[in-house]
C-alpha cells in the first residue's frame, strides 16, 4: 500500500474524453496509469503510487479527472 | 557580468522529455531561463511544460539563435547527441549524461574543439549565474535554487555536482554569495578543467576569488596549480580536497568515476601539497570555505 | 577494471603484438614441466589484482625445480581474499635494448596519449626518475589512428631501419587495440630488442574502462570473463554484492558505488561528491561508517528503501545517518519516503532509527512534511555537512 501519494481518479470525467486514458498513461513518468479493461478506462498501478514525482502532468492533462493528494500534508 | 552565459541566452534540451529531463526544464523555465526547444526523436511536435519538441536539432537552429544545449539523453544515445548539436553550430555543450567511457568522451570534446565548440561535462550539472540564467540541472527546483545562489563574488568550480550547490549554499549564507558557478563533471576526461575555465573567471569583473571543488583521481589540480603560477592570477583560490579517506584504500575507487587513485599524483595528500604550493588556500573542512575566502579577499 | 597479465597477453597476441615466451599454469607440477619446455632461468608471475603485490607475486628462478617451489608459494599468496588466477611462466630473455611504452588518457589535452621510454618501468614512475628520458605523442579517439604517429613516436626514441619498422608496427597495433577494447590504461612495462632484431614483451599491465564493459562483451566473454566480475581490489562482500544488485535492478539513480567497513554507523548518503565529503566528516569526528553508499541522479523511492534496509540490516548496525550535500536532481522528498518506508518495513519506527536525516535542497519542504509525520528531526541547510556528521556521531555514542 501507498504511504505518502494517493491518486483519486473521476472514472466518469476520463471516460467521456476519448483519448484521455491514453494520455495518462503516456505522461505520467513513473507508470502510475494503465490502461483499464473497459475502453477508455484507466486503473491506478498501486504498487507505483508512492513512486509519484508530483509533476502535474496528470493533473493538467484532466484537471477535473484526476486528483495527486500528499499522505503527508 | 557572467561567465559563459548571459541575460539573453537561449538553449536547448536534447532528451527534453526524460524523467530527469521534465524536472530541470521545469525548474530552469521557473528560473527564468529561455528554453526555446527541446529534441527527443519520435517526439517531435509535442510540448513540455510549453517548449515545443522536435524530432532533431536543425529544425530549431535552423530558424532560431541557439546558443546552447544541454544533453541528458541515455548514455549510448549521448555522443550521437553531441555530434549533432555541433555540426547544427551550437558552441556551448552541456552533457549531464553519466557513464560514457572516456574513449567516446575524448572524440567528443575532440570534435567540438574543431568547430569552436566548448563542451562542459559529461557527467556534470551545468551552469548558474545567480539571478541571470541557469543553464543545466543545477540547484533543483527554483525556489532552491534562489536559496542556495544568490549573486555575489565568488567564481565556484566542481568536479561534483551536488557539492557545487552545497558549496554555494554555504557562499551564499556567509553573505559573500556566487558570480558564476560551474559544475564541471566528474569523470577522467571531460570538456571544460579547472585550468580551462579559470581564464574566464580571471576575465570577469564580478568575481573576486574563486573556490574549487576537487576529488582523488586526475591531474586537474596540478594542471590548475601549475595556470595560476604562470599567469600569476589576481584570484585568490580556495580549494576543497574530498575523499581523503581514499588515501587510506589505495585501488579502490569511490565517488564519481574518475576518482581511482593509482598514480602519485593523484592522492588527496599529493594535490594539497601542490595546491598550497602554488599559492592556493586548502581548506581543511568544507565549513572552512567561507572563512577561506574573506581571508584571502581581506573582507 | 585491471586485466590478469595473461589476459592481457591474449589480446595482444590475437593482433600480432609479438610476446616472449609464456605458458599460463595452475599448479606447482605444471609450473615446472613448462619451466623446463622454456629451458633456462625463467620468471613466474602469479595472476593477481590487488595493488601491493607488485613485488610479492613475481619470482625468478634457475631451474624446473626452483619453479616448481615457488610456484608452490605463489599459489598461496592473498590476492584480496582470492587465490591467484594461476601463474604465467614466462622466458626471460636479455635483449640489446629495453623499451617501456604507456598508453592512457591524458586529462589536460582530453586526448589519448603514448608514453614511451628506453628503458623498463612504469612509465608513471619513470616520470618521477627520468623524466629526460620519456618521449610522448598524443593521438586521437575520433580519427582512425595513422601509422604515421608511431612512426614518429619511434623516430623520438632514436630508432632508425628496421627497428624503426618493427616499432611502428608494434606501437601502431598497440594503439589500435587500446582504441578497439576501450582501455582506460595499457602499460607495457618491458619489451626487449632481441638479439636477432625481433622485439618482445615482456610485462603487461591493462584496464578496461569500466563503463564500457557492457559494450566489451564480446571480448570479455572471449577471455571468460564473469558477467559480475569488477575486478575490484578486493573481492566483493555480500553486503556490496546485493548493493550493487539493487543498483543495477533499478536504472533510476544511482546508490553506488557502495562499500562495507566496520563500523557501526550506517551510511545512507549521496552524491558523489558528498558522500566523499560526508565519509571524511564522520571520520573526522570520531565516527566509524559501516559503509559508504552514494546516491546520486535521481533514485526512485524503491531504491532509497531497498538501500535503507540493506544498511539497516547490516550486523552491528543500530542506526542510520541519511545525509547529503544540497541536491538538485536528486529528491529529498523522494529518499525521505523511501528511507522511511524500509525502516517501516523491518518492523521499526524511524525515529528511533534515523540519527540525523540532512538532506537539503530539491522538494524539502515536502521532506520535511514527511519527516515531521513521522516523528523525524529534519535539518535544513543551515546545518552544515560537518555539523551534521558531528551530530550523527555524537548520538551513536
Ligand atoms: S503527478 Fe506525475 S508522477 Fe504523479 S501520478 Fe501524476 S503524472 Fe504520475
């Protein structure tokens, strides 16, 4: 389990952009995202998680479908 | 003043979207620096962090001033990397690339000479002018960056990257703060030396004395000691000697790459001696340094 | 990453260079059988790397019988905790003339360059003794190297006819291979001028640049060469053994080199730079490091965690000191999730674990929010690199 990073992600807002699920993946730099089973879905890799660099990327791809909250603050 | 960049300078990233790569052009935009392309093959046509990338070093130099680059694409990419930003007429090379043997490191430096190129590195952080431009991955995200260099009179030189910043820092704390500081890599053969480089602080009025960082292994302490004697420099030089537990484990080699200690000139005990008899101040602990310095600047 | 001589010797063999006589033997019955196939007085020299044993591993000898009670004594000798790779038995003839030649990688012009001199030694050592005697000719890493620069070389050593032929077809097949195997150093130490104008060599000494050893695979594993063999002075422990494997396992960052001593302060430093620089504080201050590590770039959390408890775990080690100059690239708020998550995982709380956790610098106000909800004092950059080995050291005892 994750200790420090958690990301919440709004399945419905990422599923009715196509292509975003996708992009996840692509950014993120430490393979937090893969692809889901159902199209256009993304699941979170929960053994990645605490590898987070809080670079944004995420968030600024979907800012509405994904959140990075710190454990610690 | 500065040495090597400017107000104005303008740069690259080859390798721009590398995990490392997305940190320091982050951190460099935050800083103030004008990073007006990045180049990462197959990538062309994207954007990072708003810096557009291409696919090679031509689009951008063909179309803008570039006046460096900095390369931190993975190692067996690293010298093609180089080869194309000096034939695209780059004249200023950062490799922050570590582990690339010195054979390929030597024609590197050796082809960027014949085409008026300077290569900084490999294996090495890159440059800060304190409040002008900072051209590499030195001094972490911005806010750390302002922390630990803050404009001032000290030219600052280093084999070691992270000790470049952590040397700043203690400038910077003590008041007296940093003109220009180079990271200049550690490994056996790399672009720039000590001896290279100290003619351009020599040349800068805004520095006052200059402090370096040095490890086993090399000949650039000697190489530096013998530059100030003969061109009886009006810097007062500071220098800071690691790894003198190493003494003690001949063979053995620690720290960056180009720290093996097997020949006489190369133990710690061995560069302090000609340093100090060449007129450098050899601090005993690293804390020392500022003090150092004010002495030798009478201030 | 040092060559065995008889390594060396293969290499060279394979591209012409012309050898005396020699026969790599494994024991004391074989070293004299060869002894005898040589005839005359011969020299052995055991296969070793440790620095020291310079004059220790090489004997000269009259007869088979001498050759094979030396043998016996050079079979025992202590090469860092390992045997000897055997012993070359070698002929030793006396020629009109003796030559060194040293071929490296001169920092000051960042060319390689060749050394030569006209007489036996390093020529490192000549430098200090003769330095009148040594000439030098740099060439280039980028270019095809030209037979013209040996030929020249040979020429400044006061050759002419033949010998300045012979020369520079040595001297140019020499450079060639260095250039070739990515040598960092290659010393011929001795080759004689024999008496019928052949030359020889006698004594080798080469490095492999150790970060090519990838790229080298080929030839290394010509020579059986082990995949995991550094060459180190020493054999590898466990405890560097597993380091170096959590290094490689994971391409993020760095963690090395990594090194055990016997002391009872773990280290969990960086960069290179600093953990030079930190390891002299501690010692400075009475301390006495389990280890050296140097954390460098920028590891990922995995890392700092595997590496924290590999120290952790270390017998005789209570406590660890997690250090570092100001960092750029490398996160503090990364080390800090990943120390505190190994320390967590071998059942501890980090307080009680962590001496002093002194990383300032890239992301640190995220570490020390990290640190604070675990308890941890967090010294910011204030704290100087003396003041916080002057505590760690302080604490353990
Ligand atoms: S912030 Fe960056 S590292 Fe973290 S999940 Fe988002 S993309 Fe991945």
């Amino acid at each position: 389990m994750a200790m420090f990073i958690r990301v919440d992600v709004d399945k419905s807002v990422i599923e009715k952009t196509p292509g975003l699920a996708d992009k996840l993946v692509e950014v993120c730099p430490v393979n937090i995202f893969k692809v889901g089973s159902k199209p256009s879905s993304v699941e979170i890799v929960e053994d990645n998680v605490d590898e987070c660099t809080l670079c944004d990327l995420c968030m600024q791809a979907s800012p509405k479908g994904v959140r990075v909250v710190k454990l610690y603050e | 003043m500065a040495v090597i960049v400017h107000e104005d300078f303008q740069f690259i990233v080859q390798g721009i979207t590398g995990r490392e790569a997305l940190n320091f052009t982050r951190e460099c935009l935050e800083y103030g620096s004008k990073i007006i392309g990045g180049v990462t093959p197959g990538k062309g046509g994207r954007e990072v962090y708003g810096v557009p990338v291409y696919d090679t070093v031509r689009e951008i130099t063909d179309t803008q001033r570039v006046d460096g680059t900095v390369i931190t694409v993975p190692l067996a990419f690293a010298p093609d990397a180089a080869y194309e930003a000096i034939d695209a007429g780059i004249k200023e090379i950062i490799i922050i690339t570590e582990g690339i043997p010195r054979k390929d490191a030597s024609a590197v430096v050796e082809y960027a000479a014949l085409h008026g190129a300077r290569v900084i590195g490999p294996n090495c952080l890159g440059i800060i002018v304190p409040d002008v431009c900072r051209f590499g991955s030195l001094g972490g995200p911005a806010v750390d960056c302002r922390k630990a260099f803050k404009p001032g009179v000290v030219g600052v030189m280093s084999r070691s990257g992270g000790m470049t910043t952590e040397i700043c820092n203690a400038l910077t704390l003590s008041g007296l703060g940093v003109s220009t500081a180079i990271s200049i890599g550690g490994d056996p053969v790399i672009g720039s030396t000590y001896a290279d480089l100290i003619p351009l602080f020599e040349a800068d009025k805004d520095t006052k004395a200059v402090v370096v960082y040095s490890e086993p292994g090399g000949t650039a302490e000697a190489e530096l000691a013998r530059w100030t004697q003969e061109h009886k420099s009006r810097l007062p030089i500071v220098a800071f000697v690691a790894g003198r537990f190493m003494d003690e484990m001949p063979g053995m080699s620690f720290g960056h790459a180009g720290t093996v200690v097997n020949k006489k000139v190369d133990s710690p005990a061995d560069k302090m001696r000609r340093m100090r008899e060449a007129g450098i101040s050899v601090a005993e602990e690293i804390g020392d340094i500022p003090n150092l310095v004010r002495e030798r600047i009478g201030n | 990453m040092r060559f065995y001589e008889f390594e060396a010797k293969q290499l060279l063999e394979k591209h012409g260079i012309p050898l005396v006589q020699s026969e790599l033997v494994k024991t004391a019955d074989e070293a004299k059988t060869a002894a005898s196939k040589i005839g005359g007085p011969v020299i052995l020299k055991a296969q070793v790397i440790a620095p020291g044993l310079t004059t220790a591993s090489v004997q000269e000898v009259a007869d088979p019988a001498g050759a094979k009670a030396a043998a016996a004594t050079l079979l025992g000798l202590d090469d860092g905790g390992r045997k000897p790779n055997g012993i070359l038995v070698e002929a030793r003839p006396t020629g009109e003339a003796v030559y060194s030649l040293s071929f490296t990688y001169d920092g000051t012009t960042k060319l390689p360059v060749i050394a030569a001199a006209n007489m036996a030694g390093k020529i490192d050592d000549l430098g200090d003794t003769h330095p009148e005697r040594i000439v030098r000719r740099h060439f280039s890493a980028l270019y095809p190297f030209s037979d013209y620069i040996a030929k020249e070389l040979a020429k400044s050593l006061v050759l002419g006819g033949n010998d300045l032929k012979r020369m520079t077809r040595i001297v140019s097949g020499l450079a060639r291979l260095f250039l070739k195997y990515d040598l960092a150093d290659l010393d011929i130490t001795s080759m004689v001028k024999l008496g019928e104008g052949r030359f020889a060599v006698l004594d080798v000494e080469a490095d492999l640049e150790i970060e090519a050893r990838h790229r080298q695979r080929p030839m290394l594993d010509d020579l059986g060469f082990a995949k995991d063999d550094l060459r180190q002075v020493r054999e590898p422990t466990k405890f560097e053994l597993e380091g170096a494997r959590i290094d490689a396992e994971d391409p993020r960052g760095i963690i090395s080199p990594i090194a055990e001593f016997d002391g009872n302060i773990g280290l969990v430093i960086g960069a290179g730079g600093g953990s030079l620089t930190l390891t002299d504080a501690v010692r400075k201050h009475g301390g006495r490091p389990a280890n050296y590590a140097a954390i460098g770039g920028n590891p990922s959390v995995d890392k700092a965690r595997r590496l924290t408890k590999l120290v952790l775990s270390k017998p005789g080690v209570d406590k660890i000191a997690v250090m570092s100059n100001v960092v750029s690239n490398t996160r503090a708020d990364l080390v800090a999730r990943g120390v505190i998550k190994g320390i967590t995982e071998l059942g501890f709380e980090p307080k009680d674990k962590i001496l002093i956790f002194r990383v300032p610098g890239a992301w640190e106000a995220d570490a020390a929010k990290i640190l604070q909800k675990y308890g941890v004092e967090y010294c910011d950059r204030t704290v100087s690199i003396s003041e916080a080995a002057r505590r760690a050291v302080e604490k353990v005892s």
